[in-house]
C-alpha cells in the first residue's frame, strides 16, 4: 500500500499542470453555463419557450440531451452536461493510458518494475489517481453550480454524474491499455468508446418521447447502452435518482477489476493484441519517401475518424424519417416548429446541418491528432534517426502536413457522403443529396486551421503542441456552442473557425469564410514549415 501511495504521488506530481487545466476548464464550463442560464433566461416564460424548441427538435435533443423541467438546475444540466461528461470521460482516458501504455512504451515501467513492486502497483497507484481527480472534479463542478446560485443538492448530485461518467471511462480506460500494443492505439480507441457512447446517447434521446407539455423528454431504449446516457438519468434538479450511479459505478468497477487480471497476468510491454511488426525485408516503393512514410503511419487512424465520421452521418440521415413523423404525428410539435423553420423540408435541413456540424469537429480533431504524430516521433527518439538520413526537416513536416490534411478532408467527405446516401434512400423530403455532400465539405476550410495551427505551435514550442492542439478547438467549441448563450462579443465568438464554416443546407454557402480559413491555414502552415528548421529536435 505504501508502494502504491508513493507511486500515485509520483504520478499526480507529473500531472499537476494538466490535470488542474481539465478540471478548472470543466469546472468553468459549468459555471459560465449556469450563469448564463440564470442571467439570459431568468423568468420561468422564457425557459419554458428554450426547453419547448428543444424537446420539439431531434437536432437539439442529439446533440445537448434531455429536457426534463424548466427550472434553472434543469436547464443548466440539459445545456452542459452531454458536454461536460465527454470532456470528464477524456481527461480520465489520457491520463490513465498516459501513465500505463505510454510509460512502458518509453521505459518508465522498466525502472519501476526494477523496485520492490509487483507488476500490478503501478496500476492501482493510475487508478487511484483518476478516482482522486473525479472526485475533485465532482466537487468542482459542483461548486460551480453552487456559485451560480443553483440548489445545493441538486449541484452535488450533478457534479457527481459527470465524475461518475469519468470514473467509468477511467477504468474502461485501463483495460484498453492492457489489450492494445501501444498508447496511440489505447487513446485512440478509448477517445472512439467516449464518442460512439456520445452518439449511442444522441440516438437515444433522439427517438425519446415528449410529454403534451414538451418540458420533459424520456430517453428511446439506445441510451441505456451508453454510461453518458445513464448519468443523465439521475435528474439531479427534479426527481433525483441515484441508481444510475450505482450502476455506472459497477460498470466501473468490474471493468478495473478486469484490467488488474489481465495485466497481473500479461508481461512487461507486451499486449492481447499484438502489434504487426513483421515487415518485409526492404521497404515498397511507396515508403520510399516521407510523403509515403507518413501516409503508412497514419493510414490506420485514418480509417478509424472515416468509420466514425461515416456512422455520424448515417445517423444525420437515418434520424430524418424521425423528424418528419415527429411533425406528422404531434401537432404541437409541428405548430411551434412551423414558428421556426417553415416547411418539414426545413426541420430536417436543420437536424442534417447540426449532424454535419458534429462532422467538422471531427474532421478537425482528426486533423490535430495527425500532427501530433509529429510530436511522438519526436520525443521517442524516431525523428532524430529519421533526419539523420538525407532528408531536410520540411519534407518531414511538410509529408505529415499533407497527409492531415488528406485526413481532414476524407473524414468530412465520410461523414457527407454517409449522409447523403441515406437520406436519398430515405427519402425524407430534404435537401438533395448533393447539397447535403456540399454542406459537409463546407466545414473542411475552418477544419483545417486546426492543424495548421498546431503545426505552428509544434515548429515554435514543441512541448506546448499536445495541449495548445487540443485546447484551441475545446476553445473554439466553447464559443460556438456557448457564444451566444453567454452574451459573448460577436468579435469574441468570431475567433471561433466554425463560426465561419457555411450552415449548409440552411444557409447559402459562405465563400468569403471560406477562402479567410484556407488563408489562414496556409500562412500558419508556411510559418511553421519556415520555423521547423531554425530549431533543433527537442525531446
């Protein structure tokens, strides 16, 4: 136990930075919304009105959750939570692969394992960690709540279904690094468990049913095959339900008790699923560049952000049948819709355009994290024999570049082609299925200043690429889904790439945007290509 403490201290002092950054932007999240909330909807008429669009409309449904009352708890929980449980299931995933996989990729482990410990202790000292962090974040957000004025109970209780929903990705977190061969597969398969139980959720509170009143929503069966969906569940601000937490905590718990059995019984730095390291004995010709060396590292993630951009849009165009039988079959639905969005036709553009949205977010977390493989290959020593050859640093940063932006631009045409093809099946009475293609590619310009950004950041402050990569687009989300909600100013909102992304098939496309993102894309790609040589390889 002692060994367990100390090595749980060890790792909490390598991770005090970003651990206080996640839980202090959560937290904050949570706060600006319960302020916003009571400031911008502060009489029981207008909350009413926000939570009747909501509960009218599958797209707001898919994306924030279900309404479940128009108290200012209520609201509050309904606007933030789906997104503050994602971010809670993130922070938990990295940093339990983070100090598993990725330290017995670099060696760590080794060192450890040289003490008097068992080859479980590191283990349990990550797990203690991440329960000791939701815990503080469960706390924090409730606290936030509390110092936006809302009930003391119902602040606790929903503080804790975000810890609870990061606790379940924490373990789940573990056992993934235990089966896969390395941590870029671990975090990339827990970061696709988070998102498709994000969509499972979605789906879920999609098809849910509405009362006469259209201030509550009971969620279809699909979110209860989704951890987000469960924690939900608990309406921490109505009629308080604490037996979802006792079950996202037994999914928990037996998922950590699973990964302590498998990796007291796996050896160091070996896997359940092996890694493919048998090659042939000289290389194609297609590795015979970099262009082609950072096209074989990355094919494989590519098809990953492909797979789940195209179930997105197949749920974009899947769920418009829904749509229309909503307007079909309830009235009051479609008579405060009609206010709205004039015409069925537009209700169903407007559901597609929100999927498609979700889509240039994906495109452009997609784009960031090819990049960072340049950071990896960096710092585990593979880059400094890769340019000891004859090959200048801007091919090498420049093949990475292009194949991000291959990325970014496959997994919008994923996601857009997904789309189109079933809502033409469907038959739903939308847009064409090519303006529905077109809307998707209309994200990829604001997608891949993302990227390039981060190339940017790499080429100028290398240890400060991960974070500033990652924390632009939480930004950038933040002030799209939030600017207007908290009164923010437009030029404070407009800072946000998706601001300038064309809301197709809603609204005409944007070329004025459009072409101000790839400018500003090229030049932060050319800055960083330009800078990339004036620094040396820095671990």
């Amino acid at each position: 136990m002692r060994a367990v403490l100390r090595l749980t201290l060890l790792q909490a002092r390598r991770d005090r930075g970003t651990l206080a950054a996640w839980i202090l932007g959560i937290a904050g999240l949570g706060y600006v919304a319960a302020t916003a909330v009571t400031t911008q909807f502060g009489e029981d008429n207008e909350r009413a009105a926000l939570i009747s669009v909501a509960a009218a409309s599958p797209a707001f449904l898919f994306i924030r959750g279900l309404p479940d009352g128009i108290s200012s708890g209520a609201v509050t929980f309904f606007q933030g939570y789906s997104f503050t449980a994602v971010l809670a299931g993130l922070m938990s995933a990295f940093l339990v692969v983070r100090h598993t996989r990725a330290d017995e990729d670099q060696g760590r482990f080794e060192l450890v394992g040289s003490t008097q410990v068992t080859r479980v202790t590191s283990l349990y000292a990550t797990l203690l960690l991440g329960f000791s962090a939701n815990v503080v974040l469960a706390l924090a957000v409730a606290a936030g709540f509390i110092g936006a004025g809302l009930p003391l109970q119902g602040s606790f209780l929903a503080g804790t279904a975000v810890g609870s929903v990061g606790l379940f990705f924490m373990a789940a977190a573990a056992l993934v690094a235990q089966v896969m061969p390395s941590a870029r597969s671990a975090n990339g398969t827990v970061a696709a468990l988070i998102g498709g139980a994000y969509l499972i959720r979605g789906a879920g509170d999609a098809l849910g049913t509405a009362d006469s009143s259209l201030l509550h929503v009971s969620a279809a069966w699909p979110s209860l095959f989704s951890p987000i969906g469960w924690g939900q569940r608990i309406r921490p601000f109505t009629e308080a339900d604490t037996l979802p937490l006792l079950a996202i905590g037994a999914g928990a718990v037996v998922l950590a008790g699973l990964a302590v059995v498998l990796r007291s019984g796996r050896d160091l730095g070996a896997s359940y699923i092996a890694a493919d390291e048998a090659g042939a004995e000289r290389a194609g010709a297609g590795l015979a560049s970099m262009l082609g060396l950072a096209w074989r590292l990355q094919r494989g993630s590519l098809a990953s952000w492909c797979f789940t951009s195209a179930a997105l849009g197949a749920v974009a165009g899947g769920l418009g049948p829904v749509v229309r039988d909503a307007l079909e079959g309830n009235p009051s639905v479609a008579e405060l819709m009609s206010r709205i969005v004039p015409g069925d036709a537009g209700l169903v553009d407007l559901f597609t355009t929100a999927m498609l949205g979700m889509a240039g977010i994906l495109a452009a977390a997609a784009g960031i994290e090819a990049v960072l493989r340049l950071r990896a290959e960096e710092t585990e020593g593979r880059a400094e024999l890769l340019l000891s050859v004859p090959a200048s640093r801007f091919r090498w940063l420049g093949s990475t570049l292009a194949v991000a932006a291959m990325t970014t631009t496959a997994v919008a045409v994923a996601a857009g082609a997904s789309a189109a093809v079933v809502l033409a099946l469907g038959e739903t009475g939308g847009s064409s299925p090519g303006m529905v293609f077109a809307a998707a590619l209309a994200h990829i310009p604001a997608a891949l200043v993302f990227p390039a950004g981060t190339v940017l950041v790499f080429a100028l402050a290398p240890r400060w690429s991960t974070p500033a990569g990652w924390g632009a687009l939480a930004v950038a989300l933040v002030l799209g889904q939030f600017g207007g909600l908290l009164s923010l100013p437009v030029w404070l909102q407009d800072l946000s790439p998706f601001r300038h992304s064309s809301a197709m098939p809603v609204e005409a496309f944007n070329p004025e945007g459009a072409l101000l993102m790839v400018a500003i894309a090229v030049i932060a790609a050319a800055a960083g290509s330009r800078l990339i040589r004036e620094r040396d390889v820095a671990i």
